[in-house]
C-alpha cells in the first residue's frame, strides 16, 4: 500500500503532516512522491485568509483531478475543520473531510481501529522531512486564547492546549537521535505556553529542560507574543548560548488606536519599552516582525506612528501584510473606515523600502566577522560551494549565507568570515 502526502500552510501544519505520515508508516504504509500511484491520497490544509483558501482548494481539485475509483483520498487542516461540511458536497472525490489533525485520526477513518488506538495512547516517532535533516520544529502548543479582532485562528484550532514538558522533551532527545542540530519551537503563541496547564507561562521552564536533557546546538523561539516576555526569560536567552539570540514577535501595529481596534492587549509604550529592554538584555539579538496594514480605520497618522517605530527599533527582519476580511472575525463588525487596497499597499511598499535599506545596512555592519553558521543545503550550479544561515535567520523565513569558499557538510555548524552584504544575502568563506 502507498500514500501520497501534501501539506500546504504553516510550518504547524507540517509538523501535523508529519505525524500523519508516521500513523500510516505504523500501518505498513510507503510513500510515494506519485498521487497516481498511490492508494492513499492525504493532503493538509490552511484556512487562514481567503488566499489560502484558494490555494487550498485548487490543490484538491487538480490532485484529485484524475482520481481512481480505488484511490481514497483524505482531506484534513485548518479548511477542512472549518467549511468540511460545505465543501464535502462540492468535492465528491474526498472520501474523508477530517479537520485538525490528531493522534490516530486518520487510521481509524481507514479502519485500522486498533493502531488508531495505540496511536492515541502512544504516538509514534515524527516521520521527518528529509529536505532539511538538521532542522525540526517542535510544536509545544495547539490553538490559541488570545482575541485578535483580524484573526480566524482560534474559531479554527480553539483554546491553547499545551503539551507537557515531558513529551516535548522526549520528542526532542528522539529528532536529536535523528541529526537535528537545530529546534525551533513554535506555537500559535509561544509566549504563553504552559500557561493552561501549569497555571502560569512556562516556556523559560521547557528550555531549562530541553537545555538540561538535548544537546541540541540551536533552539529557536518562533511566534512570541509580546505578553509574558519576562525578564528571567530574556536574561536565560543572553546568558545561554544553546538559545539563539533571535526572536519572531509579530508586533501587528504601532498605534495605541490600531492596537486596540486589533485586541492586542498592549499599548505603544509598552512595546517599546520592551523592544527596547530585549536590545538592551540580550546583545546582539536579532529582533523579526510582521505588521498588518490597511486595517479599518487605519489613517495616514497610524500610518506614520508604526514607521516611526520600525525606523526607532530597527528590527534585522520586517514583513507586512494586507489586511483581508475574514469570515468571523470581530473585525468584520468595525464601524470604522475601511481602508482601499491602494492605500494600503502604497504604505506597505514604503515600509518595505525603509527595511530593505535597514537590512542592507544592518548586513553591512557583519562584514568581517566570524559567525557560525549552519549549511542547509549545496549550492550546485552556482558559484558558492553552500547556502547557510546564522543564529539570525531562521530556515526559510530569513535572509541567507551564500558560502564562496570552503568544504564542509551539509547539517554541520561552521565558522565563516562574511566578506560581502546586501539586503537579503551575506557572501561568506568557511574558515
């Protein structure tokens, strides 16, 4: 029996996907890169915004598009969960619509009752993607508490449900087994991990245990939340060399207004005193964001407070996007303007400018340091011998080290002298 996998969305999803791969492997099942070949076709999901939506549902219509009358094809994720139903009676070919992902959810859809079982009790080993051996994301967290106005996330994955401490670092010490130098941990809010289950947020306590039980060279925070950054927490990440001096927090917005139209919780004060405090505890720590542009109600005065901000904290990585209704969402129900999309990608596109010359000046300050740097992967036809990343990028997120010259491993950590910079790219030699 063979299965074919195809996870869109997030990089959870891929850790959902995963899993899934590892259930069926538990039932004899093998993989095929071919959904023609297959006898299982599985394909994961995003609901987030509408263009995922549209991606989502192009994907199932043209994988599905020669389907066989023996094939079974599951669908599961973000759009399953939410319009599974609907959609169940518009795409006939899936046999099975089975929404977020759990423990064993797939073999029982299959009828494979008791593996389910064992699989709900215990699950096996994480199937890992072979693109990047040296790299896992460990997920310490599903859905989320917060009330983001612009946000479907919760209505799709529900409350925060944390795993405990034990089962995150018991599958930590087995991708360590597997090659992985480099964890990041993820969550819909990083920052409040632990905090339904041990009744305050816990995240310092997991990497005090990871860093106690793993000898992984790198852990990564991935999605922090500006709440529940404290100060243990920032002197635990400058003092340990294990933790990478990195933080993704999507800070959304920089007016006190847009905030609060978003729910964020925090004011602009707050956040720059924070910003500030993480520059100032731990040094050298690159500082990534996303913000959202074109919200309701959003004036060119809004406009100005977040660029005066991005230009005050000068963060190594920035990324926008545009704001798109979403079904319900308590954004939908604002009385305040909305913004046209003209608008909104004209303040994008500037914003964007100011960072790619604050990155490119940030990247400039690097040449002709030593920095360790992991290989992700060769660089064949081209002239760099490896594509890599410091401390400062996370994989596929971030900016690149285009190494000119040297030898080395693909999924080693080395030293390298970055001898040129741009925007996006340092251009290193292996020392």
């Amino acid at each position: 029996m063979k299965a074919f996998s195809l996870s869109l969305g997030c990089v959870k999803n891929q850790v959902d996907a995963e899993r899934a791969t590892a259930e069926l492997m538990l039932a004899n099942f093998k993989l095929t890169e071919n959904p023609k070949e297959s006898d299982i076709i599985l394909i994961n999901t995003c609901g987030f915004i509408e263009a995922a939506k549209e991606e989502s549902i192009d994907t199932i219509l043209s994988t599905l598009k020669n389907k066989k009358a023996k094939q079974k094809a599951i669908v599961y994720g973000c759009l399953s969960q939410r319009y599974g139903k609907e959609l169940a009676k518009e795409i006939p070919e899936v046999d099975f619509w089975l929404g977020n992902y759990k423990n064993g959810m797939l073999l029982e859809s299959l009828g494979y009752e008791a593996l389910a079982k064992q699989c709900k009790a215990a699950p096996p080993r994480r199937f890992k993607n072979a693109e990047f051996p040296h790299h896992a994301y460990l997920k310490v967290a599903e859905g989320c508490n917060r009330a983001c106005s612009f946000c479907a996330i919760p209505a799709i994955r529900g409350k925060q449900v944390s795993r405990n401490i034990e089962s995150l670092v018991e599958e930590a010490k087995q991708l360590e087994e597997n090659g992985v130098l480099e964890l990041s941990l993820i969550a819909q809010d990083l920052s409040s991990y632990g905090i339904e289950l041990y009744k305050k947020a816990s995240l310092e306590t997991l990497l005090e245990a990871l860093l106690k039980n793993t000898k992984i060279p790198w852990l990564r925070l991935m999605y922090l939340y500006p709440e529940h950054i404290t100060d243990s927490l920032l002197n635990l990440i400058a003092k340990e060399p294990r933790i990478c001096k990195y933080a993704d927090m999507p800070i959304q917005h920089a007016s006190d207004k847009m905030l609060k139209l978003m729910q964020r919780k925090y004011n602009a004060k707050t956040l720059r005193s924070l910003l500030c405090k993480m520059r100032e505890t731990v040094p050298n720590i690159t500082l990534r964001t996303t913000v959202l542009l074109g919200f309701p109600g959003e004036t060119h005065s809004d406009f100005e407070e977040l660029m005066q901000l991005a230009e005050e904290i000068r963060f190594e990585h920035l990324g926008g996007f545009i704001w798109s209704p979403e079904e319900g969402t308590p954004a939908l129900k604002l009385k305040e303007e909305r913004i046209p999309e003209k608008t909104a990608r004209l303040r994008l596109n500037a914003l964007i400018e100011m960072q790619e010359e604050i990155s490119r000046e940030k990247n400039e300050a690097l040449i002709g340091q030593i920095l360790d740097v992991i290989l992700d992967s060769a660089a064949d036809e081209s002239e760099f011998h490896f594509y890599g990343r410091t401390q400062g990028n996370a994989l596929e997120s971030d900016n690149i080290v285009r190494i000119l010259k040297g030898k080395g491993n693909i999924g080693s950590i080395r030293k390298a002298k970055i001898t040129n910079a741009y925007a996006h790219e340092l251009d290193g030699v292996l020392c």
